[in-house]
C-alpha cells in the first residue's frame, strides 16, 4: 500500500486543503468482481477502481466521483460482468482519497 499527498484547491475560499490517497488491492476470482466493486463504492471515500488481468493489463478504468450512485452505475456494472466472465482471477486496485490528519 502507497500513500501520497495531494494538494487540492479548496473551491469556497481558494485556499489549499491537503488530501490522502490510499491504494489498496485485492485479489478475487472472476465470479466475485462485480460483488466485490459494489462493496468497495458502497464503503465510500473512492477516487478510482482499476480492474487488472493477472499479468497486470488493465481491462477497465473507472474513475468515480461524489454523488454517482444507482442507475449512472448500471452500465459500468454490465462491463465489469462481461469481463469477469473472460477471466478466472484478476486484481482490484482501489484509489482512495481521505482528509490529511
């Protein structure tokens, strides 16, 4: 797991806000991809799902934001399905980002 920190423009006073970003990664099998991404965006805080074959090619890139919730998810859940169903194991790398302490 690597940390960095990020400094993001604070748009109310145009002041500087630090942020921390946190990488995870999870290896699952082909059948659970899609249960699992819907865990991780349900756990909140997420920037960035990337979802890698086992020699580490990057099959989908799914960047997220505050607020895409429900219906605006149903297409990106019909392609993480097409693809789990072309692999047996991949990995799940997850982009999280979090208030500096």
């Amino acid at each position: 797991m690597a940390e960095d920190v990020v400094k993001k423009e604070n748009e109310a006073g145009g002041g500087r806000e630090e942020r921390r970003r946190r990488y995870e990664q999870y290896k699952v099998a082909g059948d659970r991809v899609v249960e699992k991404v819907k865990e991780i965006v349900r756990e909140g805080n997420v920037r960035r799902i990337t979802i890698r074959n086992e020699e580490g090619r990057t099959l989908i890139e799914i960047p997220l934001t505050i607020g895409v919730v429900g219906a605006v998810l149903a297409p990106v859940w019909a392609a993480i399905g097409a693809i789990a169903a072309l692999v047996a194991n991949c990995s799940i790398e997850v982009e999280r980002e979090e208030p500096a302490a």
